[in-house]
C-alpha cells in the first residue's frame, strides 16, 4: 500500500501562484509514476500533470502548460506541484494518484492505483 497526502492548496487571487506538495509513504517503491488530477463539482475528475517517478519524463494537460509544473524529491518522497498564473478556472480539488505501472498514458484516472484525500485551491477574480 501507498499512502499520499496532499498540502499546499489554499484562496488566491487570479494571477497568483501556489505550489501543492504530495508526500508518499508505504510501498513507494512501487510506485512509476505520479499525478496530479483536478475535479469540479458535477464534473470528472480531470487530469493535470504527471511524472515518472525514476525517470524524467513530464505531461501535462493543454489547459496548464507553460503555467503549472510538476516536480519531484525522491529522497523526500514528495511530489510537487507549482501553480503559476492561476485563472479561476483552474478552482478545483486537486488530488494526487501513484500509479504502480510502468506503461499507460498517465493521463486516464484508472490508471492510478493510489489517491490522496485532495486539497482545494480555489482562485478568484
């Protein structure tokens, strides 16, 4: 098992900016890749950005590229993930999944095996 805490979320004010922490623990070992999801009331939960958690490889949604950016410390365990130039479309539960596969998109939410409780940000105008 892996468990996964989020932190970091918070009220800002459009053109603000956060960073969001994910600490792993357990099993990390397991764990290939990592992500950061987003979810609004009445909608799916969508996906944010992702990282392998050995290699270098990063994805990230059309909607936040070139303004979010999703980092790792693996000595710590940690996931991060910068929000920058934040607009109030971006207000959501943001979550972070482990996903223990080595191959898949990284962008679908059943391929992650392991979520955290979610942390709201919520950006206004």
């Amino acid at each position: 098992q892996v468990q996964l805490v989020e932190n970091g979320g918070g009220l800002v004010q459009a053109g603000g900016s956060l960073r969001l922490s994910c600490a792993a623990s357990g099993r990390t070992f397991s764990i290939y890749f990592m992500g950061w999801f987003r979810q609004v009331p009445g909608k799916e939960r969508e996906f944010v950005a992702a990282i392998s958690w050995r290699g270098t490889s990063t994805y990230y949604a059309d909607s936040v590229k070139g303004r979010f950016t999703i980092s790792r410390d693996n000595a710590k365990n940690t996931v991060y993930l910068q929000l920058n130039s934040l607009k109030p479309e971006d207000t959501a539960v943001y979550y972070c999944a482990a996903d223990r596969r080595v191959t898949g998109t990284q962008f679908q939410p059943d391929e992650y095996d392991y979520w955290g409780q979610g942390t709201q940000v919520t950006v206004s105008s």
